[in-house]
C-alpha cells in the first residue's frame, strides 16, 4: 500500500509519519503544499530515538507526487493541524483521504518535548491504522485521526 503523508512544509509531522508507516511495512512517502526546503532535524532525532531511520529524508513539493512517473497512491494523509489555523493541503484524484491533525513542533518552546508528542500520537494512530481490516474505510480512518 502506497501512501503519501501531506503537510505544508513537510520538516516535521509528514516526516514522522512517514517514517512511522515505513517501520509498519507500509511505502510512505511525504510532501508539502509549501515545503520550506529542509528537514527539522529534531524531526530525525525523534525518528532515530524509536531505531527509525528514513534513506534520503527531505522536504520536497507534493507536485512530485502529481506527475506521470510518480507512484499510484492509495491513501493520502494530511496532518496539519487545521484547528491552529493551518491551510491543510487538498489532494486531488482517486487516491483515498484522511486527516490526522497534529499540532506542529517545530519552532515549540520545548521542541523535543513537541516532536515527542507528535511521535506519540503519530504512533498511536499508525498503529490504529495497520490494526483495520478495510484500510480504504473512510470513516475509520478520520476516526483514527481523532486519537489523542
């Protein structure tokens, strides 16, 4: 199952959770609406801390995923957190959509303390995920999002 983890600047959430369904034998990949060209490194110091490492991690547009020679995608997750004001990414076509809202760490006072908090609930609901049987169920997985 191929799936594509959306955020705006794709630094820090879209990067954990790519990570996170990578380890859970799942191909993830990430992007952004508005990538800001790097990734957090708290971001891979979060990952490495759980014996998560990703093979070329960076911040890259979701217009890499909209082209001809891009993978088919069965499910796209945004993981902005809409309810902090953030415009979520909208993924257009067949692939089916779930948002995982996770407030950004980057740029927290605690950043550590935030990604630690974002990894948790990543995780929680990765985990929630790779337990469903219909992993296409729409409403399983905006229920999954609200995991706290």
């Amino acid at each position: 199952m191929n799936i594509l983890s959306l955020c705006t600047g794709n630094s820090a959430r879209s990067i954990l959770l790519e990570g996170l369904l990578n380890k859970a034998g799942f191909t993830a990949f990430s992007a952004g609406s508005n990538p800001v060209g790097r990734v957090n490194p708290v971001a891979i110091e979060t990952l490495a801390q759980h014996g998560i490492t990703l093979d070329n991690p960076r911040s890259k547009s979701w217009d890499e995923f909209a082209g001809p020679d891009a993978p088919d995608l069965d499910l796209v997750i945004t993981v902005c957190a809409s309810a902090a004001g953030e415009t979520c990414p909208i993924w257009p076509g067949g692939p089916t959509q779930a948002h995982w809202g996770v407030e950004d760490p980057a740029g927290a006072e605690d950043e550590p303390a935030a990604f630690a908090e974002a990894y948790r609930l990543l995780k929680l609901r990765v985990d929630a995920f790779t337990a469903l049987k219909d992993k296409s169920d729409r409403a399983a997985l905006m229920q999954i999002g609200t995991l706290t």
